[in-house]
C-alpha cells in the first residue's frame, strides 16, 4: 500500500526540505516543465528500471494529473519501494518549473 498527498500538501513540504521527486510522464511532457531535482522515469520504463531507484529513500511520484503516478505508486509499493502519490499532479502544481533535462 502507499499513502497519497494533495497537491497543496505536497507543495508545503516541498518548502520545507529536500524531496525525492519521481516524475513518470513522458519525455515530452517532462522537457516542457518539471519541479527542479526531479527524477524522471516515465512510468512504461519502471519495470525494467527498478535498479535506478533506492529502496532506503521515499519517493513522492508525480505525472500530470495523478492517474500514472498512482499506478506507478501501486507498482513500486509492491516491489518494497516507500512512494507517496502526488493527488492532481504537475497540472495543480503552482510552483517553478525547470524547463528541458
């Protein structure tokens, strides 16, 4: 199982310490606009990239509105990763954007 945030909730912790952000949109959709020191592994690439990801560390999962980022967040959970679901994802998100890689 994984917990799930609001996206108001996530942008307050995003204040208030150093995060580990899992973007899983696409390339696309990732060099058009995503949070600064953001992890990107579109969701399609999770399965076979489990070894980029460290087991020790929590992750909150974003994509664009929350529905990838919930499968993505199902998926890792089973897999023995701590992932907490961003609700709304990067289209509620009102904070700066890193543009490109």
């Amino acid at each position: 199982m994984f917990n799930s945030v609001m996206m108001m909730e996530f942008e307050q912790l995003l204040r208030k310490g150093n995060l580990n952000i899992l973007d899983v949109r696409e390339d696309d959709e990732f060099e058009s606009g995503h949070i600064e020191g953001a992890q990107h592994l579109p969701l399609g690439e999770i399965p076979t990239s489990l070894g980029k990801l460290d087991k020790s560390k929590e992750y909150h999962v974003v994509c664009f509105s929350g529905s990838r980022s919930a499968m993505a967040s199902k998926y890792l959970a089973q897999n023995g990763f701590k992932v907490v679901n961003v609700m709304g994802g990067m289209s509620a998100y009102r904070g700066d954007v890193i543009f490109g890689r």
